[in-house]
C-alpha cells in the first residue's frame, strides 16, 4: 500500500480535494450565473448552462495557483507541502473524471436524439 503524505489523521489532502473538486463547481458557475442573469454577461446561443457546470468541473483541474499557494502555506512542514502535492493531481484525476462522465453523459444523450429522429 502506498502511503499518503501526511499520514491519515492530516486533513491536508482531503482539504485541497474539497476545495479544487467541490469548490470550484459552485464558484465558477456561482460566478457565471449573477452575471448572466441581469444582463452584465451572456452566454451564445450554442452553449447552455449544463455546458457551462461542466467548465465548472473542468476548473477543478487546478495545478497553476495550487500548488505554489500549498507552497508558501505549508513550506517550512515538509510532510504537509508532500501532501499538497498529493491532493492537488488527485483532484485534478477526479475533476476530470467527472468531466469524463459528464461529457459521456451528454454524448449519449445526442445520439439517443439522432436515432430517435431516424
């Protein structure tokens, strides 16, 4: 087995796996949504909200910020900074996981549409 940086008790991990996979969703569709619906933004006519949850999803795949933020947050704890490493491309796999199922999802439900209007 191999074992998790931080060891179980550390909330390290599960804390930047919450923050990137769950957190993410309801920011950028929360943030997408007040603009939209008074008018400050639109979205086109092709693109619908479920398209844009699944960007919202898709942000969950967080490298960039996370991994310099974990850094400078944990720097001088070695074992924690490792479990930042850890959680970040874990949650990147899951984000894009779920974009996987979502993106399934949808495509299944187009070709049920085509063959129905054969």
């Amino acid at each position: 087995m191999i074992p998790i940086p931080g060891g179980p008790d550390d909330r390290v991990v599960p804390g930047v796996i919450a923050g990137l996979v769950a957190g993410k969703f309801p920011g950028v569709l929360g943030g997408a949504w007040p603009a939209v619906r008074p008018g400050l933004a639109r979205l086109s006519d092709e693109p619908h909200w479920r398209d844009t949850a699944a960007v919202s999803i898709l942000a969950g795949v967080g490298f960039t910020v996370s991994l310099p933020i974990g850094g400078l947050a944990f720097g001088d704890d070695r074992e924690r900074a490792a479990a930042v490493t850890t959680g970040v491309p874990a949650s990147s796999l899951i984000a894009s996981v779920l974009l996987g199922v979502r993106v399934r999802k949808h495509l299944n439900a187009q070709d049920d549409v085509v063959t129905r209007a054969r």
